[in-house]
C-alpha cells in the first residue's frame, strides 16, 4: 500500500480530552509509517486547510504528542465554522480538494461534535463527487454528550467528573456555614440544550437529604413558584440548600432565565449567568442569604481532575479513527459501545457517519426525576462509570505541565484564498 | 501533670485544608493521653460552647480523625459570629467558663482567621480577669492570607494551586478557540480587601504574552479606560485576553466595581459580581465576545487540588497549637516561619496573640507591578512555594472520599443559654 499524508483537526468548544483523541490519532498514524507519512494538522481546524495554514507534526517529538494526553484545550486551534452544502458552496470543498492534493493528503480525520459530524460526512463525500481519493473518519468529542451511537461522548466524561466533585465540595462548606451564614448555593454548569451535565451534579450525593438539593434541567419548564417551595423546604429540613442548575434552564414559554431582559441603568440588556438571576429570585422570595458560582470554561478545561474513563475512551477513539482509515472505512465514526455495566467494560465500535450527522442525542425522559428535580437511578447507573478513575497530569512547581508545541507550518504551494 | 479536656472549634469562612489542621490538634491530643482526656469540639464554633452544643470527638475513630485531613469544609460547623468586649458583654464570657468548668475543659483551640484571633485573645484573658486555668491557643486558618506574623496564612495555598491551575487550563481554552470565537475571558476570585488570590492568578504565566494579562487588585484603583486599553492591545497582539479580577475590585472613590448601583427591569438592585460586570464592559467598549467564570465557593473548597505544603502547614499548626497549649504557653498562635526560600524550607514558630488580633496583612506595594496590572518578581519568589506539591484525596467511584463523623453529643449539665 502506498503512503500517502493525512489531515487531522479540532473543531467546535475544545475539552479537557480532545487533545488526548489527538494523541491517539497522531501516535496511530506514526505506528503506520508505510501507510501514513505526515500528519499535518489543520492550524484553527477546518480554517487551516482551506487556508493552506498547516502545522507539520512530523517536526514534533514523541514526547511532546505524549504530552497532549494530559494538556487541555486544543492544541492546534480549533474553530466555530461550518461547511455550507456542497451544491452551493463548491468552491469550498474544491479548495480542500486542492489543499490536499498538493500536500497528497487522503486521510482526513475531523475531531468535533455534531456540526462537525456534518462537515466530515461531506467532506467524505467529496471522493466520489470530486474524483479524489480520500478517506474521512470523524472522531468524536462534545462536553454537551450529545451524539448519538455512541454510548456517551468523549469530553463530557470529565466534566461531570468536575461538577459532581466540585458541587460534593461545596456543599461541605454550605453546610458547615449554613446554621449562621450562606443557606443556599447555586452552581451554574454547561448545557444549553440538554441537562448531561446538571444532571451529573447530582451525582455529588444520593441519599436521604444529601446536596444537591435541586437540579435543575432544561428539560423541565422553570417553575418559579414550586422551585422556591423546595429551596425552602430544603433549608428547613437540612438547614441549607444546594442547586445545579443548567445555563438552558427556561421558562414554559421557551424563554432562558439568564435571558429574562432586564435591562441596568443603563438601559443595557442585564448581562446572562442562570445563577445569579436564580440566587436573586431566592433572596427576593425567600431572604435567605446566598452565594454562587458559575464554572464555565473552567469546568470543560479542567483536566487536573479528568476522569480516567474520558481520558482512556478520548485517546481510543483517536486511535480506532486511524485503523478505521488504513482500513479504507470512509464516512465513519470510531463510536463507544458500553459492553457491560456491573463491572462497566466498553469498546470502539464502528459507526457510519450517515447515522450520526445531524441528529442529537437528549437525556431520555426516564432519566429525570418524576418531579423533575433530580435523577432517576436509571441516570445515575448510566453516568456513575463515566466519573471513574482519575488521571492526574504530571505537575512542575506546582502547576500541571503541558504540551508545548512547536507548530512549524508546512510550505503553502497554492494560492491564497479568502474564507 | 493531671488531665483536662479540650475545646476546638471552627470559626469564619471554611477552606480546603481547616480539617487537616482539626487532624493535627485532634491526633496531637491522642498522643498526649497524659494531659489531654477528651477533645470536645463546639458545634458551628463558639456557638457550641455557648450554648454547650459540644461533640465528643472521643468517639470518632482514628481513621476517621485521619480523614478529615482530606475533607474540605468545616468537619463540625464553622459560624460567623464574634465575641463582644468583655466589659459589656460579660455574661457571655462567664457562660463559657462555666460550661469549660462544668465540662473540665483546660484547654482552648480556636482555628479560624484575624477576627477569631481576636475572640482567642479575649478568650485566654479569662483565666486571669475570671479565675480559672484556661490555656487557649489561635489555630490559624484564612484563605484571605492576611494574618501578620505568620509567612502565609494556612488555606491560602490551596486556593492559590487552584486558581493559578484553573487559570492556567481556561487560558488553553481561550487561546485554542479565538480565532472564530471567545477573544476576551474573565475570572472572578476571592479577596474583598487584598489581592493575594489574584495574585495567585498571575503564577498561570510569565513570559511576554502569556496568559493572564490582566491581575485586577483591590489595591490599586480601577481605572475603565486603561483597563479597556490594555484589554485591547492584548488581542490585538495576542489573539485573546485573559483577566483574573478580585472581588474587590474598585473605583477610586471606593465603590465596589459589584456594586455599581445597577438596577433591573423590577428595580431591584442588579446582583453583584465583577466578572460580568467587567465583561459587560469589555463587549459595550470593545464589542469583543466573552466568557466570564466565578469560582466562588469552589476555589475554597476545591481539595482535590490542594497544595501540599498547605495541607502540610495546616496539620502542622494544628499539631503545634497542642504542644504549646501542654507546655502551659497561653494566648500564643503556631505561625509559619519561612527558613529559606531555594529550596524552600518552613517551620513552625510561637507567636504571641496579642500581636496577631485586630492587624491585618496587606499586599505589600512592592508586590503589584508598577502598571498595576501584574505581580513582581518578588511577588512570584513569595507565592511560588506556598503552591507546591500535590495532595489527593483517596477517591471512590469517582468522587473523593470525605470523613463522615457521628458528632455524638455530649451530655449537656447547664441551663440553656440564649445568645
């Protein structure tokens, strides 16, 4: 078989792991020298390969791509930018065509969620349309868990490790405080659609009383009224009170809460954030005294407490996306297979990507709480493996170390071309 | 020597590491079966002793006492709550001797921050002003690192390992991602006087354009147009922004930057927090896209990133505060002396109280950059240390475990006493 290069990309919100998916892919392709030559990986995602801005990775060490298992973020630069369709937009897909050629690349491997999965299931079917011989394999990665096929998604693994700990923590320190100080604590988390990761904070405590008290899912219409009747009956049975609630949380009417249009001084639109405008309407209803935090971005990069689970299912799925295209797999994705529950054991699976493009994958109904406040022991037995095992980054003076790249880019040959 | 019980308590806000310092007064008290007969923690601080509210940590286990080393939070109850004079406020004072005397309680622990040093002072005045042997003793702990004497408050390091940590991974976050998205990122933290956990921010980077390139102190005041200016230039040479503001950010006439006076579409005054505020700034001046974190509560109780030398001082001062109080040294605090700073070299030294109560540590000026932007390399010489070293918690199904005590109480022998 002849050798050929391959292109490798992040695409969408990075996570604490897509860096580990592209520690498999990368140290796949370099276990396959007679198939695969470089790997040039796209600087910024897809933006790299139509702007010809590629990072020649063949000019870094073993030891730095060992390194990005455990660095954060996305190592190349990854994007918010979608392909349009190929009927209307052909010269997009007939630059990456171009970009390929010249650099005789015919592996693409695409690292993204699901807006991502549509970009590499057209780009997989350039080959016929454009007569190129490419084989395009999209590897998995949302924090939102989102996809579907696959058992669960690389990334998210790790952020409901952080939240469930993070809200197991902080509630300690309510509750240590609550009988003269904070009687309730809101966590705003990620998930503008759907509640995976709220409903991973109520993985912090299960029985009788056991924070979080409340967890509220976009799912479940906003209930001001019934909300505040239980923070209420939570403080006085327990003496404090502790909620995860979702960035999506909205009204019947659709509307977020962190999107209710109120206005500052100024007349500006008041700034979003769930929790302070839910910690306002406690003070208001209620008067009890409150704090909150909003984790954002810190909850997807925190790979210091990545769940060794994500960690391992990330660096697989990279790994099984390169055996897939030496393989001649086109249009795949390398997806999860949950093979067994107690004790929990997985696997890669091939998935085609025709299935997986454009569709999202909702927390099932039965996964939430018939008063919709918590979750069902169906939930908690599907997401309780997701958290398991710890996989500590080395540290140096104190902070994790990371990957540091070199990027050398590869030498453009073709025209430039605006995007 | 005859035996006598003792008296801890928890007093202020909790941190990561205030149980390892329980840890080290409690398992002190073990090895010195001689002079100490039971150690008797107050329930939610000194209230427990006012209101004879005590826990018989006798009967919690050795593995139990052990792992409160690795509990955050406040292991018995932590309160806000601060002794009056005691010229006016005399019968609180006697009501505590009489429930020590009623429980033959000799030796008095109190860990908490600047205002119980203050109650501890008072406290151990009591053995001569009211005629009973009373050895009481200042545990230090605050995450605010604003006690004199001692290098670094216990606490603080922690807090400093997991901002600057969290600083760190968002920063990857934000420099992987801004090429199409998020260009500015806003982290609020802890610190309404002093600027030392912003500080801690800073130790994310050091080299010229390394993230944060913003520290915003309380110290110096907050100025919109150079900060605005400064946001700017480093977008435009570096691609993003990264922010790490103190809560007590504010303008020159002393208003808090989180209370601006704002109201909402109802009135009602608009809920503080600086990041959004600033990053509202950021989007009406500059129209860049942001994202805005608030740890809150979770940088104090974050100890699945403890420093260990923090959790090494806390047990430490905790173990050294027994020794002093059975060597009869009344009214003094364990403070961390530091021997030297490459390699970096601690010990624990007897200050007296009296010199700790009603002062408080500020930044020293020579710590601020002279942009007011920044911390100096004497700065960075100070913190590095106190952030060293890893300290895991054991973890079970992929949450840490925590000490779960019985806080049997002890049998009450007074009248009730209101406060």
């Amino acid at each position: 078989m002849a050798q050929h290069n391959a292109f490798y990309a992040q695409s969408g919100g990075v996570t604490a792991v897509i860096n580990a998916s592209a520690c498999g892919v990368i140290e796949a392709c370099r276990r396959h020298p007679d198939q695969i030559g470089k790997v040039y990986a796209g600087h910024n995602g897809i933006i790299g390969a139509l702007t010809e801005d590629l990072i020649d990775v063949s000019q870094e060490s073993d030891e730095t791509i060992s390194a990005l298992r455990h660095t954060p973020g996305g190592a190349f630069g990854s994007c918010r930018y979608k392909l349009k369709d190929i009927e209307t937009h052909r010269a997009q897909y007939e630059r990456l065509i171009e970009v390929f050629k010249a650099h005789d690349i015919r592996y693409f491997f695409y690292n993204g969620g699901g807006d991502s999965a549509d970009t590499c299931l057209k780009v997989s079917q350039l080959s016929e349309k454009l007569g190129y011989p490419l084989t395009a394999i999209h590897v998995p990665k949302t924090v939102d868990n989102d996809l579907p096929i696959t058992d669960n998604s690389p990334g998210f693994g790790s952020v409901a490790k952080y939240i469930a700990t993070s809200t197991l923590e902080a509630s300690l320190d309510i509750a240590s405080m609550c009988a003269t100080s904070t009687k309730v604590f809101v966590l705003e988390v990620m998930g503008r659609h759907a509640g995976w990761i709220a409903a991973a904070g109520a993985l912090a405590g299960n029985g009788e009383g056991e924070p979080p008290h409340l967890v509220i899912f976009p799912e479940v219409h906003f209930d001001r009224d019934r909300v505040m009747a239980r923070v209420e009956e939570s403080v006085k049975l327990y003496g404090y009170c502790v909620i995860v609630v979702s960035e999506g949380a909205r009204y019947e009417d659709g509307t977020f809460l962190a999107d209710s249009g109120n206005t500052d001084a100024f007349g500006h639109r008041q700034l979003g954030g769930v929790a302070p405008t839910l910690a306002g309407m406690v003070k208001q209803d209620l008067g009890y005294k409150y704090h909150w935090a909003v984790a954002d971005y810190l909850q997807r990069a925190a790979r210091h407490l990545a769940s060794k689970t994500d960690v391992d299912q990330a660096y697989a799925v990279g790994e099984k996306a390169v055996e897939l295209a030496i393989a001649g797999r086109n249009a795949m994705m390398p997806a999860i297979k949950r093979v067994s529950e107690t004790p929990y054991d997985w696997r890669i699976e091939a998935a085609p990507l025709a299935e997986v493009a454009n569709r999202e994958k909702y927390m099932p109904h039965e996964f939430i709480r018939e008063d919709g406040f918590g979750i069902t022991e169906a939930c908690r037995q599907y997401l309780a493996p997701l958290i398991q095992g710890e996989d500590y980054p080395p540290f140096e003076n104190g902070l994790p170390k990371v990957a540091h790249l070199k990027k050398a880019r590869v030498e453009r040959k073709l025209p430039e071309f605006t995007i």
